[in-house]
C-alpha cells in the first residue's frame, strides 16, 4: 500500500509499504479521509518528539476492513474513527484517570503508523464506530474535536460566561462553536486573517478582533474594549508565544487560562508570577483527549457541530507531503487527505 513517511527530521516522502495485518485484536482500517494537522507540521520540522521513520496522520476515519479473531462489537464494513492515543493502563497516571499522561503513551501518527495512507492497523479499543450515513471527511474531526472537548472540559465554562479564543485555526473554530454549546453569553475571538473572523462570526461569535490592527489585548480587556477588566475564560489556541502571552492579560482576575494549542517544543514565553498571584489566575494546560474521543464521535454524527465550511480543500496521497513540508496557505482551516 501506499504511505507518506516522515524519514527524518526535515524529509517526508509518500513510499510503497506492505499492507499490515490484523493481530488478534486489532482492527485493520480502509482510510477514507485524515487531516492534516499543526502538529504534522511540527513533527516535520523536529518541533514534537515523535519516532521516525513513522507513517503520519493521527486524524483519521475509515472503513473497517479486517478484523482480528479476538475483536468484538465492530465489524467488517463498519465505518468507524480512530482514537491515537494508546495508553499502557498500567502506570500510576494512568490508574489516576489521566490516561493522557500515561508514562508509555504511544500515539498512532506519531510513535507508530498513522492515517496518511491507505490503510491503518489499530487496536480495536482505539476505534469508535460513526454512522453508516456520515460524510466520510466528517470522521476525521473526531480527534482534533476530542482535544478541543477537553480544553472546554478544564475551561469549566458556565452559562453565561464571557469567553475569548485566540487562534482562528480549526481548533479556535471548534472551540468557539464548543464554548456556544456551553452556554456562554460573549465569545471573541482573535486572530489575524479576515476570512476566518467572518467564518467565527458564523459559526457562533458574538464579535472578533485583529490582532494586527492593534493592541489586542486593549481592544478586549482594556477600559474601551469589548470585555473590559477582561473575561472568565480564555482559550489559547494558537500555539505560538504572542497569543500565550496575550492569554494572561486577557483574563480577569479569578479568571481562567487553558492553553490547548500546541506550541514548539523549547519555546519560552514571558510571565509576572506577581500577576499571576496578585490576580489570582488559573492557568492550565490541555493535553490529548482523554475520555472525549467518544464524545466527539457522538457531536460528530448529532450534527451540533459545523464541520462542512472548516474544510479548506482535499489533497491526494501523493499531494501530502508538499502540504505537510509548507506553511499553511492564507485562510486555510482543515486540509483532509483523502485517498484515492
């Protein structure tokens, strides 16, 4: 079968690779459509520890095409998404319940053969099955959607809250419509690029700022802003240290902090402890998807969330690693990879 495979740091390559076969318990998936994700380009750059070579792609959705003999409860022909994240289930984190620390974590795409290809061998717990109706492309927002379920989980948004998500990506628009969902009465949204603070207003903001047009965090906390003395929660979903920095000014005192975008490994931000103790902040990190990859299966297939306008364009196995290899183009949400 075909896969994209990053080699090293720095070289990515679409090769022939033999098809894998199901153990007892896995479940051997035909790929109908993976997503590109911030964190493949990470991976590409040397920015995310992974394991090559590896086959990326951990955003993935297919049909079941195999199953091994001890497998129960999915079957050949059904259409199901995959959760990444292998947790060992052994470990002190992971006897705690936060699987998504677990000390031997391994992730599909990254520590072993991901989605960007045509086939995926996973360990049937990993799989959720979607409806046979579903739009195939609709599955691979599962696992960017469980991560977002999480940071909204640790954000503890109450009805009525007033909320900012900086980051117009795919993460910020999920999280936007997410913290709708929640019931909060402000939700703002920053980022740079025109297209996608339209497309946030759509899908559920009440009002959006750019970032380059002026002090962000004036135009929202300041006494002239839209939220001023700031809001309750604030959503980082940008990954980068301008936003992370933002972050804590933005929110107002006894406010809450959750940072979901993933940033480069080694980069460093600016903070005031002073700050952070005189204002009396929460300031959180959300990691993977613990426990919510079902969840957003079940959102997936209700239709609560607008998956159709985040889908900027499709690309064939042999396009992914040029997309993989460049910065994303200017408006671009979700690239899904989609074999032919």
């Amino acid at each position: 079968m075909r896969a994209v495979r990053l080699e090293a740091v720095g070289k990515i390559a679409l090769r022939e690779v033999p098809k894998p076969v199901p153990g007892p318990e896995d479940v051997l998936v035909r790929i109908e459509a993976c997503g590109v994700c911030g964190t493949d380009r990470h991976l590409f750059h040397g920015e995310f520890p992974c394991t090559p070579p590896v086959t990326l792609g951990h955003e993935f959705s297919g049909i079941v095409e195999a199953v091994g003999a001890a497998v129960s409860g999915i079957a050949v022909g059904d259409r199901v998404t995959g959760d990444p994240n292998i947790a060992c289930g052994r470990c002190a984190h992971c006897h705690a319940g936060r699987v998504n620390l677990c000390s031997n974590l391994r992730a599909i795409g990254i520590h072993r053969d991901g989605g960007f290809a045509d086939h995926v061998l996973m360990p049937h717990r990993q799989a959720f099955k979607l409806p046979a109706n579903l739009k195939p492309a609709h599955g691979a927002f599962c696992e960017p959607l469980a991560c977002c379920l999480h940071g909204v989980d640790l954000a503890a948004i109450r009805p009525g809250a007033s909320v900012v998500v900086l980051g117009g990506g795919v993460i910020g628009l999920l999280v936007v419509q997410l913290a709708k969902l929640a019931g909060a009465a402000t939700i703002i949204l920053s980022t740079r690029q025109a297209s996608r603070r339209a497309l946030a207003e759509e899908l559920g903001a009440t009002a959006t700022v750019d970032p380059s047009a002026g002090d962000p965090i004036a135009a929202i906390a300041g006494p002239n802003g839209l939220a001023p003395g700031g809001v309750d929660v604030v959503l980082e979903c940008a990954g980068v240290r301008d936003t992370v920095e933002q972050s804590m000014r933005i929110a107002k005192p006894g406010g809450t902090v959750v940072v979901v975008g993933v940033v480069p490994q080694g980069m460093k931000v600016e903070i005031e402890p002073f700050d952070l103790l005189f204002r009396e902040l929460k300031v959180l990190g959300s990691f993977l998807n613990p426990f919510t990859h079902g969840r957003a299966a079940q959102l997936i297939a209700s239709g609560a969330i607008e998956i159709d306008r985040l889908i900027s364009k499709q690309v064939s196995l042999e396009e992914a690693p040029d997309v993989i290899a460049n910065p994303p183009a200017p408006g671009e949400v979700k690239v899904l990879l989609v074999p032919s």
